[in-house]
DNA sequence: CTTACCATGTAAGGCGTTACATGATTCA
DNA sequence: TGAATCATGTAACGCCTTACATGGTAAG
C-alpha cells in the first residue's frame, strides 16, 4: 500500500490549510509539530511525490520572487482521506526516551553520570518551554478562531508536560545527591 | 556495523543484571521499561545473535522446568561496551505522539472528534499512572539499595508526567466544551 | 566573494513491525 | 482436550535517517 503512512496525513494536514512547497512543508513541521513529530527532506519529497500519484494532491511549478519552486494543492480526495485519517482512532503514541532508558540501567555507572543526563535534558526542556510559552501567548490572542484552537491544544500539551519534566528534573536531582 | 542499535544496548543493560533468555528479555522489556520503550521478539532475538556475534555476550542451552531454554551471558567485553555507552551524551528523545497531530490538525473535523481523542487518551493515561503508582510504592520501600534507585527515577518520570497529561486533559476538555 | 539560505531531490542502509511458522508444557 | 503460556525464530515489507548531489539567490 502506499501513501498509508503517517507522513503523508501530516503533509495533508498542513496542505488543506494552504497549498505549499516541499521546502515550506519541512520548515512548518519544524516550527510547529516538532515536539511531537519530525521529518526530514528524505521522507518528504518522497511522501509528495506518492500523494501527488494517489490524486490527494496536484502539482504546479511557479517562479515567486525570481524562484522556481513546485507548489502542491490538495485535492478533494485528498481532504477526504485526511477527514477519514483524523476520524480513527489513534493506534500508538510512540515514545522513545533515551535520556530514561540510560537513567534506568544507570546503575551501571553510578550518580555522577547519571546527573550529567538529567542536567543535559533539563537545559532543553528549559530552553523548549520558553519558546512554548512565547506560542501560547501569542495564540490566547487569536484562539478564538477555530484553526488557531487546535494548535492552542497541542501548545498547552507541551507547556504543561515540559512543566512536569522540570519538577521531576528537581526531584530527581535531589534523590541522587541529598545525603541521607 | 552490527551491533550498534539501541536496542543492543537495552539488552546488555539487562544482561548486566542477570542472564536471561530471549523470551524473559521480552517480558522484562514490557513489563520495566514499556512506558518509554518496546521492542518485538523480531528485533530481540536478531539483535541478541549480533550480541553474541560480537562478543558481547555467550549463550548456553540449558532445560529449567522441564522447557530448553537459551539463556544469554553478558561478557566483561559486553560490560564494557554497555558502560561506554551509558557514559555517552544523548542523542536524541524521540517522541511520536499520534494523538497530537490528529489534534493538531483537527479543525478539519471538529471539536466532537477532537473529544474523542482526548478521552480515549485519558483513559489510557489514567490506566498506566494506577500501575505506576503501585510500582512507585514497592520501589520507595527498598530505593535505599543502588539498583532500584535509578528504577525508581524513571517510575517517578512517569508519574509526573502522566499527572501532567490529565491536568492538560482536563483544560483541553473545557477549552473545547465551555461555552464562552 | 563567500556564506547563508532557498529549493529539490536520490540512494543506501538500518531499523522495526507484522505476520508467519513451529512446537512443547501447563492448567482448567 | 483445548486454551493459554512458554519458547525461538524467519521473512517481508515499510519506514526513516543520513549522506550525497546539485544549483540558484540574497546579503554582507
């Protein structure tokens, strides 16, 4: 079966709300699903290309500020199958936490490396969480209309979680170097 | 190169604690480390025979209980290439929440779908924190010993986090239900 | 003039899930 | 006797990352 995978609901997804390039489709998934989902130019094209031969979406090469790039649209059929997608339930949320999995066996090596892993994700669940709040802010402004109320959703999933991955930083932290 | 997936090195780190047989590997994987990671018998047992392959372990057939079993030794070799790499920055956590990119993109079908992804996920979500929490219990009794306090680090991520998805599936749920 | 960014792709290889295949033992 | 569990694997396929390859434009 093709164009059954993820990729192409998520590419779908971000074409019924304008049409775009392959090179816009990266840069929106990077700034706005990248917490929770990623994709590289290498699944990209290749998931275009596919969605273009099942009808979902059409092509057409334009010149916008003396660039030639392909746009492509979404097509009827196109919406229908990303409606159906959206519709089922969700199968799996997938969640591959390296930081835990080395926490867990860290036994193996003792408190000091185990603090270097907790300190390392705690910097970049810093720093993520005040990019999330900068959305959110920007989002409560305009959330009452409809788009903007899902993406509202997700952003506040973030915010809330990163929040929970802090207090767990502390307490984690604590339990290795408080004396006893 | 053979031997160099992650999940080589979640093997290794149960090795390092006891030997074990392909088969309790698996039930060891689903029952400790399932909240942040999975694997299939048909990636255990290959990466298991690269194991060996490379040293890192030995196997032996051996009849326990009147059922032959293949139980698999971690080697000092083994050791050393497990404690190299828990010393190693991590890379990357990857997560892949399907449930939010339906969200995300869920003013194509309205807020009555959106709602149904929210309270199956909730369901699931308050399902797993009840087992946490009991595993948290047994853990805090004994957490004084090495071994288990890096365990309960990771059972205590959980809880967290979990309780941090049901506070955002509560406000979700509002934002999507109050009339204003 | 050179660095960064815009823009589109291919190829190889690794990773991982799913389904299939087999067979023994235990328990109700 | 039949279902559940123990136990070990293979094969196919799909998915995804990484590296490679190319070339144009904008800005300093």
């Amino acid at each position: 079966m093709q164009s059954e995978n993820k990729n192409t609901f998520i590419i779908l997804g971000l074409l019924a709300h304008k049409p775009l390039t392959g090179y816009e489709i990266k840069l929106n998934i990077d700034k706005q699903l990248s917490f929770f989902w990623n994709a590289g130019y290498g699944s990209i094209y290749p998931t275009l290309a596919s969605i273009e031969n099942s009808g979902y979406a059409t092509s057409s090469s334009i010149v916008e500020n003396s660039r030639s790039k392909i746009i492509y649209t979404i097509t009827e059929k196109g919406k229908e199958h990303l409606k159906e997608w959206l519709e089922r339930p969700v199968k799996k949320d997938e969640l591959r936490y390296e930081t835990l999995v080395k926490l867990f066996f860290s036994s193996e090596v003792g408190d000091a490396e185990a603090l270097k892993h907790i300190i390392r994700f705690e910097e970049n669940v810093r720093a993520k969480l005040a990019i999330f709040e900068v959305y959110e802010k920007n989002l409560e402004n305009v959330s009452t209309k409809e788009k903007h109320k899902y993406i509202l959703l997700t952003v506040m999933f973030g915010i809330e979680t990163y929040k929970s991955y802090l207090i767990w930083c502390k307490k984690a932290k604590s339990l290795l170097t408080d004396k006893k």
